[in-house]
C-alpha cells in the first residue's frame, strides 16, 4: 500500500530529506580541475581532426559543425553553473584529489573520479592521434 495512502508518510520528514539531499549536493561536486581535463581531451580531438581534414572541404566543414557541437557542449553547462553560482568547491585541485568523493556506489578518490571521467576522452585522442598518423604516413 502507498505510505502516504496509509498515513505513515509526515511531510516533515520530506523536508528534512530534501535538505538532507540538497546539503549532500552543495559538498560533492566535482572539482573544475576534472571537467577541464577533459574538456582539454575533446579538444585536442578536434584538432587532430582540424589537422587531418582541413584540406577538403567536406572534411573542414563536418568539423566545423564538430567544433560547433563541442562549444555548445562545454560553454552551455558552464554558462548554466556560473548563473546558478554552482563552480564548485573552493578547495584546490590538490586537495580534491587527495580527498574523497561520494557517489551512489560508495566512496572513491579524488584520483580515481579524475581516471573514471577522463578514461574515455584520453583514450579516444590517443587513438584518433595514432589514426592520424597511420593516415598521414599512408599518403
């Protein structure tokens, strides 16, 4: 049966959830450091791409959309969370690596949050690099 059908459900108990929640989002946020990161990665991409496709046409203009996608990507979320004052915690890069983060799995590292979100972005600049160079030595 619903709890709130039942009686059981208090709405103050709803509230003190709710800031509970809203407490635990204002102090585990990821560290700035760890977006730039990868933003750093997608953009060495698109300019191994640029690199690769300047040349022709229909190459420069795909990754000019790219390039296009891949601001509105980074810039919008950024834009977002310097309106809403949510740039993250004031404490250093250092700090947050050395610290601890929570997620809904359990506790993790400040290390191993920055290997979970840059895995794949560095993983796919280095093989976009290693296709570039394959391609540029084939030709």
């Amino acid at each position: 049966m619903n709890r709130i059908a039942s009686g059981d459900f208090e709405p103050s108990q709803a509230m003190a959830k709710s800031e509970e929640l809203a407490e635990y989002d204002l102090k585990n946020r990821l560290h700035g450091g760890v977006l730039a990161t990868m933003a750093i990665s997608y953009a060495y991409l698109l300019g191994v791409f640029w690199l690769l496709f300047y040349a022709s046409a229909p190459g420069a203009l795909v990754v000019a959309v790219s390039t296009f996608f891949f601001l509105m990507y980074i810039g919008t979320p950024l834009m977002l969370m310097r309106i809403g004052g949510h740039l993250g915690p004031a404490t250093s890069f250092s700090e947050f690596l050395n610290g601890r983060f929570e997620t809904a799995t359990g506790r993790m590292s400040g290390w191993q949050v920055l290997v979970q979100v840059n895995t794949v972005p560095v993983g796919l600049a280095l093989c976009v690099t290693g296709i570039g160079l394959a391609i540029r030595h084939s030709m």
